[in-house]
C-alpha cells in the first residue's frame, strides 16, 4: 500500500521486494549495502535494529552506523490470547495459573528474540511469575498449536489473533500497547493490571547511512502524505495497525530507546539465539 501510493507521489515505480530470512537480516544487509542515493529503502521492524544486534554478534551490517531512519510508518499491539479450554479468562487470573504452575506455564511465539517472546519475558519479569517458551518457526505455526490445543497461550500480533478471537478459537486476554483498541474496546490492556508495561510492534523505513539529506527530507515529507490518505488507514486497521509517520530524528530517538529497553530484557531474561 505505501509503496504504491509513494510511487504516485514521486513519480516513479516503487517495488516492494519481500526478502525474508534470518529474521528479516537479510533484507537489512541488502540496503546497508545499496548505494547511498535513496534509492533502495528498508522497511524495517524493531529485531533488525534493536533486537537481533543485541542478541547476534555476527550481524552482516552495523544497526547504528549503517542506517538512517526515514519515518516510523505504524504501531500495533501484541496480545496475550488462551486456548479457550484454559481456566483464565483474565490477565490477573493467567497470572496466578502461572504462579500455580511451577514447572513454568507455556506458550507460543513466532521465535526466539521475535517481539513477542520479549514482550511475554517483560511481563513475567513485572509479575513475577514464571513461564515456558515455546518458540516456533513463523506466527502461522505457533498459532495452529495453539488453536490445537498442543500450547495453552500465545503472544502474537493482536491482528493475527483477531481473526481466531472472532471465531472462538482462541481468547484474548491483553494487549501489550498502553491504550486499548478500537478492534475490541474491551479488551484491557497489560498495563492495567501492571503499570508501566507497553510494548508496540511498529514499522519503520530507513536508507543507508551517508544518504544525502535533501533525499531523505524528500522521502519523509511524501511518506507523511502517504500515511494521510484514507486508502492507508482502511488497509492497516483490520490488521491491528495505525499509521503512525514521524520525523527523522524521532525515528531514530525511538529505534535507540528500543534498543536500551531490550537490552535490559535480554540480559535478565538470559536469552540466547
């Protein structure tokens, strides 16, 4: 949608290549290694800059020095959502299913280091309880064992469990953002019952670092047009998402206090790749 609405915008093709793989590193490579001349842009989630140089050291590019945010483009939510057959229809009692469980209460993500892993690992810190990941490879796989039964909770994108919520597949406990969701304005977010806690899963667009400012100036203001018009918001909110432009050096402030947070994460969470 952004790419083909930017396209119109300057006047020439914008192609949306999807490079998955590697926890989307390799699509970063890619342009940490294009020309610097704004012609090839990432569109980014928080692991390729803020999560996965935390956890990998044998990164192909450098999150800091070799991009340069354009604009964050959306935020989302998680959700913690339960197998229906779980004795928990509140966040206050999953939590105290968690503290009953000693052996440590499952669930499901889309992977080590995914957002979600770390926002469950946040929430049991802040708790204080303890849980079982279970990580698999890719939300439509963590998803199916849920549903299945095989796993009692998962932490996924609220859009992708929207769907399975509706349908009486899975029940949502939680959000992760710090307000709630027109998609279901009565799901409660996390931090009403742990103040403090928000988590958002965002997008982001960035070039290669040295790109030349007037460039990147160029492709913010369009990119603000573009998170504008109606078409956008139609397409992202049935998906969970709000489209969310920014400045430059917002982008950056934000993408670098990612970084800080998740650190503090991961070193107490003792994840490992």
């Amino acid at each position: 949608m952004i790419a083909g609405l930017l396209g119109q915008r300057i006047g020439q093709s914008v192609v949306s290549e999807n490079r998955g793989g590697a926890g989307g590193t390799l699509a970063a490579a890619a342009v940490a290694t294009a020309p610097a001349d704004g012609y090839t842009l990432l569109y980014g989630t928080p692991g390729q800059l803020t999560i996965l140089p935390i956890l990998m050291s044998n990164l192909p590019y450098d999150a800091d020095r070799d991009f340069d945010p354009v604009s964050l483009v959306s935020r989302g939510a998680y959700a913690i959502a339960v197998h229906p057959s779980v004795q928990a229809h509140t966040l206050p009692e999953l939590i105290e299913l968690a503290r009953a469980t000693p052996s440590g209460l499952p669930y499901a993500t889309a992977g080590i280091g995914s957002g979600p892993h770390l926002a469950a690992e946040l929430l049991t810190f802040m708790a204080q309880i303890r849980m079982t990941h279970v990580p698999y490879r890719g939300s439509a796989l963590a998803l199916n064992d849920v549903v299945g039964g095989q796993v009692p909770v998962s932490f996924d994108n609220f859009g992708s469990q929207l769907p399975l919520v509706r349908a009486g597949q899975l029940r949502a406990l939680a959000i992760t953002t710090s307000t709630r969701s027109g998609l279901m304005p009565d799901l409660p977010t996390i931090s009403d019952t742990l103040p403090g806690y928000e988590v958002s899963a965002f997008g982001f667009i960035a070039v290669r670092s040295g790109t030349p400012k007037p460039i990147v100036d160029r492709l913010n203001d369009e990119i603000q047009i573009v998170l504008r018009d109606p078409a956008v918001e139609a397409h992202a909110t049935p998906m969970g998402a709000v489209p969310s432009g920014t400045s430059s050096e917002e982008a950056r402030r934000i993408l670098r206090g990612e970084s800080v947070k998740w650190r503090q994460v991961i070193q107490h969470a003792g994840i490992r790749l």
